[in-house]
C-alpha cells in the first residue's frame, strides 16, 4: 500500500533521499531487533495469542521502549526516535510492516498490510494525522527546513474500497 508523503514548499531532492534513506535505517534496525531480541519475539509471540485490546496496547507499549532505545543505540537523530518507534510499534501489532521507500511525486512509503484489518488501521494511521506528525517530523529532523507534510488518504481509501468489495474478494490490490 503506498503512502504518499507530499511537502510544501517540495525539499530538494538529496534531501528526499536522505529521509528515505533514514526511514529505510530505522526499519532495518526494527527487522534485526525482531530477529535478535528473545523481549521483543516474546511481544510478538504475545501478540499472535489473540489478547484484549488492553493488553495489545500493553503490548505496544513495550515494543515501544524496545524500538526507542533500538533507535537511539542505531544512531537514528534523537528527533526522529519517538514518532518512529511509535508508528513501527503500533505497525508491528497491527501486523502491517513498511517495504521501502521511494522518490515518485514526492516521498512514496510503501506499506505491506497483512489483513484487512491492517489496511483499515494503516487508513486510521492516515486519517487521524499520526502519519503526518511522525513524516512531518522526520522530514524536518532531517531537511533541516519546515515544510508542511500532506499524506494523500485518497489513493489508500480506493485501494481499500476495492480489496473489500464483495464481489472482488481474492482479487489483487492493485486497481484497474
């Protein structure tokens, strides 16, 4: 599922690849965290045991000091860690892991949502600013500029109209 980061005024284009490329670092280290920490495969195997909504935010909660102090020892900037460790905790319990990230129009973050579910909370993530907030933060940390940051719901909201329609279960993501 692509997320596009849009900015106003647009940064320069070795900018753009810098957040990319810091976005790609932190998500690289969250991967090696997941495969080397026994606290942190214990969340997740937490999380694969169906538990209540209070305790996946429990849940989260942990993951989310794990991937901060993860960050910070990886030598993430300090200002990108909160928001970062936040979206790759909250991503991680929704079952929703990010690919990659490319230049299109503007910064293209492509997301893998496992479920339904996941698509719909990847949209919450959209659509209550909490995307905005975290890009708008990492651009900023790292373009060293203010820019206002759009993350377009129009293109998530079409993909998820379609992947649920009834008539088209099993079909793939991609629109015609």
């Amino acid at each position: 599922m692509p997320v596009h980061v849009d900015m106003n005024p647009p940064i320069q284009q070795a900018a753009e690849q810098n957040v990319m490329a810091e976005l790609m670092r932190a998500n690289g280290i969250i991967d090696r965290l997941k495969q080397t920490s026994h606290n942190v495969n214990r969340l997740i195997h937490l999380l694969r045991q169906n538990p209540s909504a209070d305790e996946r935010a429990n849940i989260e909660a942990q993951l989310v000091n794990e991937f901060q102090a993860a960050l910070h020892h990886g030598g993430v900037p300090p200002g990108m860690v909160p928001g970062l460790a936040q979206m790759l905790a909250h991503n991680t319990v929704s079952d929703i892991q990010m690919v990659t990230a490319q230049h299109g129009d503007s910064i293209v973050v492509y997301f893998l949502c496992k479920t339904i579910k996941a698509h719909y909370d990847l949209g919450q993530m959209i659509m209550s600013g909490f995307m905005h907030a975290v890009f708008a933060v990492v651009i900023e940390s790292v373009a060293s500029t203010t820019v206002d940051v759009y993350v377009r719901a129009d293109e998530f909201n079409l993909r998820l109209l379609y992947l649920s329609s009834p008539q088209l279960k099993g079909a793939s993501v991609d629109p015609p």
